[in-house]
C-alpha cells in the first residue's frame, strides 16, 4: 500500500511563513516554545500566527523540557493541535495534557527504538532527530537513515538535516510517515523561503 508521505514545516516566526506553507501544502505547521532557539515565539506572537492558518493545516506546539504551566498556557491561548516533545520527558508528563503528543527521539546506533515504542505507546509518533550532545534538535545535521526501521509499529517521523535536495532520497530509503523540516528551508535563521518550502513539498510528494 503506498500512501502520501505528509510534511510538518516546522519553526515558523511570520505570518508571511504560514501562508507561504499552507499554500505549498503542508500538511503541519510546527510553532517553537523553546525560548534558546532562534525560532522561538512568544504565546502572543504564536495566537497571531495561528489566526492566519488556513483549515485542514494543523499545528504543532515544540517544548523542551518545560513547566507544565507553559504547556498549558499554550494549548489554553493558542489552541494548538499536537505537542511535540524534545527533552528528556517521561511519558508520563507528556500524556498528561488536554492534547495528543509525539515524541521526538535524538538517534545513536545504539538507539532501541522498540523500547521507546513501549515506553511512548500513546504517542502519535516518533519523530527521529539527529543526536548532538546538548543540542535538543534543530541541528541542521543528518544522522544515518539506515537506523530508521521498516514497517515499524508506529508513525515515524524524520527530522534532522533535510533541505529540498536529499528528502526524496530521505523518504525513499526509510519510507516514513512524514517529514519535519525547519533550517533547510530557511532564508536565514527563523525566515523561511517561500521557494524552498515549495520545493521541498514538491520533492517529498515525488
């Protein structure tokens, strides 16, 4: 059975970059809540972003580690859809909110993806990023794609290092659910291109 590989355009900051995306045709929009990351927004900023999203494009919010009460305050103010995960969070806390969640995976060779299935069992799905010692994602860099499991037991979602030129390889090779991309289709840190996002949803629909 083959099937549409969906796409998460993720660290959007501009209204500019919501509908440049929506018009593409993401099917995600990833909102960063992680205030290091030159792609945070604000709760306000984020309300605005949302109110410009067209129908049947959902939205993702991106926490590290944080306070339940942030989580919360998002999912009260902005109505986001899905809540991703990029600590070090137990499942416990992220199942514990009002929304469904994935959980984002930072890959080794040593990685027991099996294991976390179990421990995340009710996740929507795995999201597999590139490992970097105190680097929470959004490195920009690739990890090797022949860890990422065939016909696994649940969604898998690839992150980590994929630009317009190497996702239908990328999707070819693993044959994951989705794709999540923020810095290779960027213009500069936090602005995206509105000709990258294109190609890069052109490319993963190949």
């Amino acid at each position: 059975m083959t099937y549409r590989t969906r796409v998460k355009i993720c660290g959007i900051t501009r209204v500019d970059d919501v509908l440049a995306a929506a018009n593409a045709g993401a099917d995600a929009l990833g909102l960063v809540f992680y205030p290091p990351s030159p792609r945070s927004v604000s709760v306000a900023e984020a309300v605005q972003l949302v109110k410009n999203l067209p129908a049947f494009v959902t939205t993702t919010a991106l926490f590290v580690d944080p306070h339940v009460d942030l989580v919360e305050q998002v999912i009260n103010e902005v109505k986001v859809d899905l809540l991703q995960f990029h600590g070090q969070e137990s499942a416990a806390f992220c199942r514990q909110f009002s929304r469904p969640y994935i959980k984002a995976i930072a890959m080794q060779s040593t990685t027991d993806l099996s294991a976390l299935a179990e421990t995340y069992h009710d996740a929507k799905g795995l999201l597999l990023d590139t490992y970097k010692p105190g680097v929470p994602g959004g490195t920009g860099e690739m990890f090797n794609w022949q860890w990422v499991p065939s016909n696994f037991i649940m969604p898998l979602i690839l992150a980590g290092g994929l630009t317009p030129d190497n996702v239908a390889q990328a999707i070819q090779l693993t044959g994951v659910w989705a794709v999540d991309v923020s810095g290779g289709v960027e213009a500069s840190k936090g602005i995206k291109s509105a000709e990258k996002v294109q190609q890069f949803i052109n490319q993963a629909h190949a």
